[in-house]
C-alpha cells in the first residue's frame, strides 16, 4: 500500500507492506531533500521486519543522526502510523 504526507520539506512516501504486524518490506520516496542521501536506504533496511513500535523508536533515533531540511520525526512518524492504521482497515474489511 501507499500512503504519503506533505510535509514542509515536501512530499513523504511510504510503499509498504505489513505481514503480521511488522513491516515485510518498505520503499521511502517523495520530493524531500536528505543528507547523507543513501540515508533513506539504510532506514528502509532498519525498519523491515520490524512492528509499529518498534519502528517509531527507529525512526526517532535514526533521524536525529541527518539532515532532512523541513522534515521532522513526527512527520515520519505520522506517515507510519497512518500506514500501520490503514493495514488495519484494509484487513477488517
């Protein structure tokens, strides 16, 4: 699935997949500038097999260690609660 946030850094992409309540696989896109750029790789890489909680943890300590011009660790955060919130859905359906 994908879901996305406009953040004032631009746009955040998630296409992720979530088995179990853990991310199976993830692709981080968008029109935000980070730095050093393979940055989003490794998260992409930390984040996998990993549950919502474990995830926020990661996301909140990872991102302190770049430089994301307008993007915050609430805006990541917020994306992948919405991500973990719509898997939700789509299987109670």
């Amino acid at each position: 699935m994908i879901v996305e946030h406009k953040a004032k850094g631009g746009l955040i992409k998630f296409d992720i997949e979530i088995k179990n309540s853990k991310i199976k696989d993830l692709k981080i896109t968008g029109d935000f500038f980070i730095y050093p750029e393979d940055s989003v790789f490794a998260l992409e890489k930390k984040l996998r097999g990993k549950t919502e909680k474990e995830s926020m943890e990661i996301i909140k300590d990872y991102l302190r260690t770049v430089e994301a011009p307008g993007i915050t660790i609430e805006d990541f955060k917020n994306l992948l609660k919405k991500a973990f919130e719509d898997k939700d859905a789509v299987q109670s359906n």
